[in-house]
C-alpha cells in the first residue's frame, strides 16, 4: 500500500478503514524487562565499571574488588551469568575499561598504569606499566584503533598541589608504546574520559575540565598521532562532564555526561555539535527531585540500525537504562531494584540477541559504605525490536520500501528499503487503531540497501503498519501480520 505526501492523520484514517474490525490491545514495549541479574564477589567495596559481550556469546566485565584482594579485577561470565573465571590485579582504584580485539584476546586498563591482556580462556597474555616520568598515570577508557593497535586515555598528575592533565597514549599488540601524549590546553586542569576513532581519520576525546574553578564538558579532536587539532569546551556555572562521545550520522559529536548543581543534586547532560566542535544544542534530563548519575565511561552505547544511545547509571538507589534518539529526546527508560540492596548501572553493551547486559554495584541500602558490596550484572529481555541493519555496495535508482519477510511471522521478520540519494529517513511501526507503536529508524542514511532485523516477541498477534517517510517527500507503507 503506497500513500504520497500524506500525514500521519491520514494514515491513520487508512488504518482504520481496513481494520477497523481487528482489535486488541497493544502492550507496553518501551521498557526492558529482566532475563537475569545476579551479584558476585561480595567484600567491602566491590563493582564493576565496563562489560561488554565477547565473540563466544559470553561476557568480560572489568572492575575493583576491596577486602580481601584490594585490587582490580577482570571475569568472565557464561550467557546465563555464571561465572568462568576471575583475575586479580595489582591496582588501588580498580580495572575500569575493557574490550575484546579483533584477535579474539581481552585488554582492560586501570589506574597505577596498568594495562593488561588475556587470552579467553582467562590465562594472561601480558601486563605492563605505562611509564611516564613524573606523572602518575590513570586509566579511564579504551578503543582499538583501525590498526590493531589500543588507544587508551585517561588523567596524568604530578606535583604538590597537584597539577592534573589529560593523557592518551597508543600501545602495540605486544603491549609496548607507541606514542603518549600529555594534554593540557592552556594550562588547565583536565581529564580524559572517553576516546572514539572517527569514520574520517583521528580520535575524538571527551572529558572534563576546569576553567575559573569551575568543570566543563571537554572535547578535543587529534589527528591519528594524537596530536591536537581544536579543542572546545562547554557548560554553564555548575559542574559538567562528558563520559562518553559518539560520532554521529552528520559528523558531528553527540557527548553523554551529567550536571551536577549539589552532590545530590545531579541530571544527565547531553551536548551535541557539528564536525569542528561548534555548539549547536545542550539538553538537561531529570527533574528537580530526581538524582541521576553516570559511574564511568562505559556508561552508554549506540544502536546502530536507528541512531539511537541507550544509557545506564544511578538512578536515587536503582539502576536505569534510557534510550534518547540522537536530538537528545527519550525513547524510553527503564528502572531496575533489588528487594534489599541498592544498585547502580556503570556499563552497558548491546548483544547479539538484541538484549542489553548491564553492570555496575549492589549494596546495603543507607549507610550504604558498608558491607556487603557485590558486583552487580543484569541482562534484558528483547523487549524492543532491535536488530542489524546492513548497507550493501548496490547503488538503488529510486526509494523502495520491500514487504517484510516472512509475512506472517512469528517472531521475527526482516524489513528492507533503498535509498537512491543521502536523505534523512524515519521508519515508524503503526498498530491497527494508526497508533504509532515504535520508531525503527530515524536519521541521515547514505545511498544503499538497508535491512532492519525486528523482533515482535513481546507484542500482541494481529496487523501492524510499516512507514517509511523521507525529506523528499517520498512516503510508502507495508502491512505486516503477527500471528500466534
């Protein structure tokens, strides 16, 4: 069925003429529910600070364990949480980024220096200290560059009262440096947080840094040697921060940070700008009664098929997950709890079965400084349709949206479209009443063939509707039947 240059209340119209018969209910599918959550190595001060799922279906989480190892630690988890195994590590603060490479291996970093890399069977590759003299060097955040080698950033202190600057440095496979860089843009106090390579070529940082006393959001831009090409900052006369930076469709920055007014008093800040670091938005979440807050820089991650970030942190005593679209506009959020502790998300990372894993602490509720501290690990259920779309190398002649396959199906099926031109395209889900039920798709997509993997496993059987709109007044729609 193809519908020109009509509005959504005409669609809706359509929809009723032909189904107006059909009727159910339609259920709540904006919030993720739980598979499993589980807690672990229980002592005085324990939590995990980044997970990600690894190749083999598992998952490797980085973190601090207090009492009786007072040290970092890196585990890994089967599918359904158990555990396979755990490695200490000689660092005071903890463990705080890993990732899988492209070699299948594990590397995580810490602070003291430290950087290490495991085999995924648990054993240890290798350990090394990042050596910068005078300074004392802590880790944050790292990413695999397009080179196979590992960049990682962070914060380098010397002196008393101490002198605090952004670091980055790249190391080989083997673990031995390539380059380091210590940043410092005029003289100001600062840190490094978060490091994305870009699709264009250089490293995008985020950040923190100090300007008349008071943090703002950092973003500095470097070429692939880590020299600095700009470097921006923004914020207002409270505390901001930048954990985590995304390169959006545009080329432009999208940062996920917080502002904080009072220590209880803290909302997630989000800043977006185009491709030289120029301000174009800033939007504030949480209302006035509300404390949220992001524990690392492994706290949000991109859905890719619909340009959409999904966050987690600290939401009073529960963790959340919240999902914005790249205007900084929630999709949806959701809260987690636990009968007798509190817990926080740190880390989130998208799955393959189009589920999120989240990790963070659980512990005592007020006074909450005291044991027991657990390791906390939460996985979702697909309550959302997300899935994988793929850009194929064929150049369409015209705008295409394909009846999905299967249809009927239960509970998954594939939606494919072409775009002969860039556009900015928005593919939405219609029930039987024209009630919009989900946006699958909504952002600038380069010419190419597109397929959305959706999954209806929560929704009611029946018919739904299938958009698809772009800016050059293209508009065409597919129905699509659920069956029992």
């Amino acid at each position: 069925m193809k519908i020109l240059n009509k509005t959504a209340r005409s669609i809706k119209r359509k929809v009723l003429m032909l189904c107006a018969a059909i009727i159910f209910c339609s259920a709540n599918i904006f919030g993720q529910s739980i598979t499993w959550q589980r807690t672990y190595l229980q002592s005085n001060w324990t939590t995990g600070n980044s997970i990600k799922q690894t190749s083999d279906g598992n998952y490797v989480i980085a973190g601090r364990r207090g009492v009786p190892i007072n040290g970092g630690f890196v585990a890994k988890l089967n599918s359904m949480g158990d555990t396979l195994w755990v490695r200490y590590l000689p660092v005071t603060i903890g463990m705080t980024s890993v990732i899988e490479t492209a070699s299948g291996e594990y590397v995580a970093v810490g602070d003291d220096r430290l950087i290490a890399k495991f085999r995924p069977d648990g054993n240890m590759v290798w350990l090394k200290y990042i050596n910068e003299p005078g300074y004392d060097i802590y880790f944050y955040h790292l990413t695999e560059s397009s080179d196979l080698n590992i960049v990682a950033v962070g914060k380098a202190e010397t002196g008393s009262p101490t002198i605090r600057s952004g670091y980055m440095v790249k190391i080989d496979t083997n673990g031995n440096k390539i380059w380091s860089k210590i940043i410092r843009p005029n003289n100001t106090q600062n840190t490094i947080q978060h490091v994305k390579q870009l699709t264009n070529g250089g490293f995008i940082l985020s950040g923190g840094i100090t300007i008349i006393n008071n943090i703002q959001v950092l973003l500095i831009k470097t070429n692939n040697n880590g020299d600095t090409l700009w470097t921006r900052s923004y914020g207002s006369n409270f505390l901001e921060s930048g954990n985590a930076i995304f390169q959006t469709a545009d080329n432009g920055y999208l940062t996920i940070g917080t502002i904080r007014y009072t220590n209880q008093y803290i909302k997630l800040y989000f800043t977006k700008t185009d491709s030289s670091g120029n301000f174009q938005w800033s939007k504030i979440y949480g209302d006035t009664n509300t404390y949220f807050n992001l524990r690392s820089s492994d706290c949000a991650v991109r859905v890719n098929y619909n340009n959409t970030y999904v966050i987690t942190g600290v939401k009073a005593t529960e963790a959340f997950l919240l999902a914005i679209n790249s205007n900084g506009e929630k999709i949806w959020e959701k809260t987690y709890s636990m009968d007798t502790l509190e817990i926080s998300g740190s880390s989130v990372d998208l799955c393959d079965d189009s589920t999120y894993i989240v990790c963070g602490d659980a512990l005592n509720f007020p006074p909450a400084d005291l044991d027991p501290q657990f390791l906390y690990v939460l996985k979702t259920t697909k309550a959302d349709p997300i899935g994988i779309i793929s850009n194929e190398t064929t150049a369409p002649l015209k705008f295409k949206l394909y009846q999905n396959y299967p249809n009927p199906f239960n509970p998954n099926t594939e939606i494919k479209f072409e775009i002969p031109i860039s556009s900015f395209i928005t593919i939405k889900l219609f029930d039987v009443l024209g009630r919009e039920i989900r946006v699958l798709a909504n952002g600038i997509y380069q010419p190419g063939v597109y397929r959305i993997y959706l999954n209806v496993e929560n929704y009611n059987s029946g018919v739904y509707f299938v958009n698809l709109t772009d800016n050059q007044n293209y508009t065409e729609t597919k129905k699509i039947v659920l069956i029992e």
